[in-house]
C-alpha cells in the first residue's frame, strides 16, 4: 500500500511539482517549501544570541523590550522578500508555519527567549483578515507554537481599528497610523509573565511599538519581539 501511494505521489509531482518559494526550483522529496541550499543560504541574523542588535536598539527609549529579534535579514529583491511576499499576499501559509518552526527550535535554545509563556502575534483587523482569509504573525506564531511548546494567545491584544497600509509610510507616519489602535483585555492571565510578540516583517518597528505600549499597562509583564524578518 505504501509503495502504491509512494508511486502515485511521485506521478502527482511530475504533473504538480512543488516548488521552492524561494528561487522556484523543483523540491525533493524531503524538502518543504524551501530547499536545502536557499535554507542553507538565507541571511539569518542570529540576533537572538545578542541581547544588543540592529532590532532591540528599535526600542531603547520608548517602550520596554526583554529581548528582540529576526531570523533574517530582509533586502529588495531578495528571497527573503519573495518568501515575505508568498506568505502575506498568495496564500502560501505552509511557509509562515514552516519559518515559525524553524526559528522556534533555535530560540528554544537562547536564554533571551526560552523563558516565554505565551505567544502573541501581532493582531489583524477583523474585516481585513476576513478578506485576506488570516492572519499572517498567525500563521508564524503556528509554527512557533510547535516547536518550543508554548500557547497562543489569541484573544488578550485586539486590533481595534482599520488602518491604512504602512507601506511608504515615514516613521512618525506610522506611529500616527497605529497608535491608538490596539486594546488589552482580559489580560490576568499575562500578570508576571514573559510573552513573545510576533510579527512578520519589522522595518521602524512603530507597529510594535504601539502594541507593546498597550501590553506594558500589564503589572509585571515582560515582553520580547520576534519576527521572520528585519528590513
């Protein structure tokens, strides 16, 4: 039976083949969404092995953040951009669960980020989730969530308000977009605890910033940024 389904499979694949989201070449069997040599070759940071980096100086003097960090560094034109552009605008979810993942089992692994309870993704507005059908820091924090066994929360950080794309925006643009957006409720559960804020793609980090000011209203709350990617 298992070579029958090996072999149908490998027929499906001649028709369908998957692809790398990153350079568009054929996969291998044990391959998923990326191959081993854009894996291998993808600009990783490895900020979160330095509590001092391009990402956590975002914050200094404005909010208050344990610890931050990207997995890669995000360039125009680059593969990281067209896996950024797959997972937020064709639908690819597989490759924010399988990026989330990934960076999972290497923050695991640092004293910054082990410590977590909860995971928190950086929430969308409901009538522009509906349309795009999910939220993508959703989908990453999926994949976080499996490997370093740590809960979503979901419900706690609301996105009160549609904003406009912060796209070409400067930064005093986008913290006027997104600073009176965000809402904690519920939020006991959060008391004394560190939490992971995730968000797909940082660049001035105001998205961040405006919700960490509304998580900081939580007594004893520590809380770290991660993301896939940094510009």
């Amino acid at each position: 039976m298992n070579l029958k389904f090996s072999i149908f499979d490998d027929f499906l694949s001649l028709i369908y083949p998957q692809i790398c989201l990153a350079c568009g070449k054929s996969l291998f069997k044990y391959e998923t969404c990326i191959c081993t040599l854009c894996l291998y070759h993808l600009p990783k940071t490895n900020f979160h092995l330095e509590e001092d980096n391009q990402v956590s100086r975002l914050f200094w003097g404005k909010v208050s953040v344990h610890s931050a960090a990207s997995l890669y560094f995000f360039y125009k034109g680059g593969r990281v951009q067209q896996l950024m552009h797959h997972l937020k605008y064709k639908g690819n979810k597989e490759i924010g669960v399988f990026l989330g993942n990934y960076y999972g089992k290497e923050l695991i692994k640092s004293p910054l980020f082990n410590s977590a309870s909860y995971i928190i993704p950086v929430p969308m507005h409901p009538k522009k989730e509906k349309k795009r059908g999910y939220n993508q820091s959703e989908i990453i924090a999926l994949g976080l969530s499996q490997s370093m066994k740590i809960p979503i929360d979901k419900k706690t950080l609301i996105k009160t308000s549609k904003t406009e794309t912060q796209t070409r925006k400067s930064r005093f643009s986008r913290w006027e977009n997104v600073k009176e957006v965000f809402e904690v409720k519920d939020a006991v559960h959060l008391i004394n605890k560190h939490i992971l804020l995730v968000d797909d793609v940082i660049t001035t980090g105001s998205t961040l910033e405006s919700c960490i000011f509304k998580l900081m209203q939580v007594e004893g709350i520590k809380i770290s940024v991660v993301s896939l990617a940094c510009a």
